[in-house]
C-alpha cells in the first residue's frame, strides 16, 4: 500500500489480479479493499479488462466427438429391459408388503379408526381415547417385529417353507 491519500498503487493491483503475492500480502490487500470503494473500482476494471485465454484449436471438436460416442442412444430393447427391471421391483415390493401383514394392519388401523369414530360420534360411551391408538401402535409393533423375525429365520436358514400364521 503507497502511494496518495493511503490507496493501492497501480502496482499493487496489477500484482493482485496476476496473484504473484504472497498470501500475507494479498490478505493485506483484500481488507484494503472491502474498506476502500476507489480501490474496489480500480480492482474490478483491472479483472474486467484481463481477457480469458482461448482455448487450444480442436478442444470443441475432440469434446463433442466424444460425447458422441460416450452416449450411445437407448434402443428397444434396452428401454423393455428396464420397464420389466421396474416391475419385477414393484412386484416385490407388493409381496413383501403382502407378507409382512401390512396390508392386514392397515385393514385393522382403518376399523380401529372407523371404532373411534363412531366413540366420538356417541358421547354416552365412556371410553379412554387413546385406548384405540395404543392398541393399534401396538397391534402394528407386533406385526413388524414377527415379520422381522421371520425374516431373519429365512435368512439364517432356519425356516424354511413355513407359512406365517
């Protein structure tokens, strides 16, 4: 920092724009110039004037010739693969679900509710609201933790072919 009135010199900023400073010195400078608006002026007309280098001859050409053969377009036959792919993963899903005894759970969590309903439709009946929700939580736990349990026995290879009951 030199020069008139405490502001950056010419050289100081051409030799921040060519980052040959030390980071000592180049931090000096940054703060200099979040304080100084003449300075960050000067800074910012001597980064716009610098002109990006051009890039070698033939760098477009080589990129595009070989995003071109990278890309291979997908044929029939590759989009059917991937539609029985999803399928295969949909069915599953389905079966796991299936056994697992979720579809079964939420049959009951839907009549536990419809229960709830009808108990808050009739104020006569005295019954503790949270009765219905802890039964179905619990109800649900159950399920997940057989199912899991099975899981692990299929896995292990200790049952084999056993229906879930």
């Amino acid at each position: 920092m030199t020069d008139y009135d405490n502001h950056l010199s010419e050289q100081d900023i051409s030799a921040l724009v060519g980052g040959g400073l030390s980071d000592r010195d180049t931090y000096l400078l940054l703060l200099h110039l979040e304080d100084c608006r003449e300075c960050m002026d000067r800074y910012i007309d001597a980064v716009s004037e610098c002109v990006p280098e051009s890039p070698p001859d033939g760098l477009n050409e080589s990129i595009l010739s070989r995003l071109k053969t990278s890309n291979p377009q997908t044929t029939r036959t590759q989009i059917v693969i991937i539609n029985i792919v999803k399928l295969g993963i949909a069915v599953c899903l389905t079966l796991l679900l299936f056994f697992s005894g979720t579809f079964e759970q939420i049959g009951r969590s839907t009549q536990t509710l419809v229960g709830l309903i009808s108990v808050k439709s009739q104020p006569s009946l005295p019954r503790d609201k949270s009765d219905g929700l802890s039964r179905l939580t619990d109800e649900i736990n159950t399920s997940f933790s057989d199912f899991a349990g099975h899981f692990n026995n299929l896995l292990k290879g200790e049952e084999r072919n056993e229906q879930h009951k």
